[in-house]
C-alpha cells in the first residue's frame, strides 16, 4: 500500500479521544456482527446489521464508497483473505469467517476521525470449527496482540513485524504446521483518513522502520493462513483470495501510543484483557469533563 502523503499524522489528547469515540463505533460493529453471524444469514443481511448499527450511533463508514466499494464491512469466508463483498452468499456451520470495518466521526471543524478493526470467527461457534482452523484463528490473534505488546516498549515500527514472525514460529513448534505471512497487504497509519503514513508491516525485515512516538496511532492488522502467504484478486476487483486455496484469519485494532504505553481504541476495555498477558496495561486517556 502506497501513501501519497508520506508525513505521519501526530495527534494530541483531544484528537485521540476523538478517535476513541470512532473506535467505539467500531467495537460496537463487532459485537453486532459476532451475534449475528449464524448459519443461514447471508453476507448481505450481515452488512445491514452493520449499517444499522453506525446509523445508530450516529457515525459514517468509511468503507462504504471507498474507492466504490459498495458496503459498510468487507466479509470474508474461508480461502478469501480480505475485501470480500457481501451479497447473496450464505454461511455455513463451521465457515472461518472475517470481518473488516470501520467507521469515523465529524468534530466541529469537519474534520474526520476513523475508527479500523477486524476480527475473524467460526460459523456456529467454534464446536464447529476445523481444529486447524481454531489453531489458526489462536496464532493470529496472539500475534496481533503481541505486537500491539511490542508497540508499548518499542522504539521502532519494525519491532511489530518481528513480534507477528516470533508468535508464527513459536505456534508452527506447538502446532507441528507453520501459518504463511500475507506480506502483500499491511498495516497503516489512521488519523484524518484511514489510510495513512506509515505502512505496518506484519513480517520482519532489516529496516528498522520510523521511529515510534507519542501521538502516532496505527492500524496493527496481521493476516495469516493456514498454508501459503501468497494471495490473488479476483475479477470483482476487491476479493483476495490465497492463491493455494488455504484459509485465511484476519485480526486488527486501532491503537494509540502515549507516554509509557498504548491504547487500543477499538477494543470496548482498551486493551486491558489482551494486554494482561505481557505484564502491561492500556494507558488511557479520561474524558474531559
């Protein structure tokens, strides 16, 4: 992903708790989809629940429209790994399922700020889930959230890289299997616009990557499967799919760093559950008033 603008956004106390409100949007999104997604509901029905509930909390989706997708939540079922387009299509028990959404809000100077998260699940619950499938949902979780552990002690970007190819590695020794890394498609910066400078990679490299600071906050987004990293679009232009027919898991959150620590601005508790396994805490920030 190529951003026009190369400057990282800086944003103060005010700009942040902006975002946690988009970010609530979102962790709302969530919990509807999650109680909705059931045998027999269609990928369509799934993005009205979707819409239904940014209408309700008076926000925006800044999926819908963008660059003329045509729905609020990107639903993605077993070999497509991002982007898949709701319709007609109905899900099955034991589907691996992923859902990527988003939403913003309007301050009084018209300026947007965009809440991102995804999460990934089985169809009917996980008693119908492949055990493959769990062990796949499990690592990528875990390296999504080790990397967000790694951004609250990290002096530079590519320290989340390392953290998502440590939890691989570790889990392909527990699991006898080791998940491909999608490399083609990253994190990013998310302010002002979604998509923002810089680019989060989920994978390792001898670059350190920009330093990290307060004020920046970063959309942290591993994509792993259960065979091969590489992927393919289809002809409707957005769907990607793993070019071996492997599934595929998606998890992501929006989170700030501040002073001695970050903050998950899409997650209801900030991060508190996901972080107390790393010894840490979100480092949040109270409302004014």
């Amino acid at each position: 992903m190529v951003h026009e603008d190369r400057r990282i956004e800086i944003k103060n106390t005010d700009q942040i708790l902006r975002m946690r409100r988009a970010g609530m949007v979102v962790a709302s999104i969530h919990q509807a989809l999650r109680a909705a997604c059931e045998p027999g509901i269609t990928t369509g029905e799934l993005d009205k629940v979707s819409a239904a509930v940014i209408s309700r909390m008076g926000a925006k989706s800044n999926f819908l429209g963008y660059d003329g997708f045509p729905a609020t939540v990107c639903i993605s079922i077993n070999e497509e790994v991002i982007h898949g387009i709701p319709g007609q299509r109905v899900l099955q028990f034991g589907d691996l399922v992923s859902f990527d959404c988003g939403a913003y809000i309007v301050d009084q100077n018209g300026r947007q700020w965009h809440g991102d998260a995804a999460f990934s699940m089985i169809c009917g619950g996980e008693e119908h889930g492949r055990p493959e499938d769990l062990q796949l949902l499990a690592t990528t979780e875990r390296s999504l959230w080790t990397a967000i552990a790694a951004l609250a002690k990290a002096k530079h970007l590519g320290e989340i890289g390392d953290a998502v190819e440590e939890v691989v590695y570790e889990d392909s020794l527990r699991f006898g299997w080791e998940a491909g890394i999608v490399e083609e498609y990253v994190g990013h910066g998310i302010g002002t616009a979604m998509h923002q400078a810089p680019d989060v990679l989920n994978y390792s490299t001898r670059a350190n990557g920009p330093k990290v600071k307060p004020g920046m906050v970063l959309a942290i987004e591993p994509m792993l499967t259960r065979g091969g990293g590489l992927t393919k679009e289809l002809q409707d232009g957005w769907t990607v799919v793993t070019v071996d027919g492997s599934r595929a898991a998606h998890f992501e959150h929006t989170v700030a760093v501040l002073p001695g620590g970050v903050w998950v601005l899409t997650a209801p508790d900030g991060g508190r559950a996901g972080l107390a396994p790393f010894g840490l805490s979100p480092r949040a920030i109270a409302p004014k008033g």
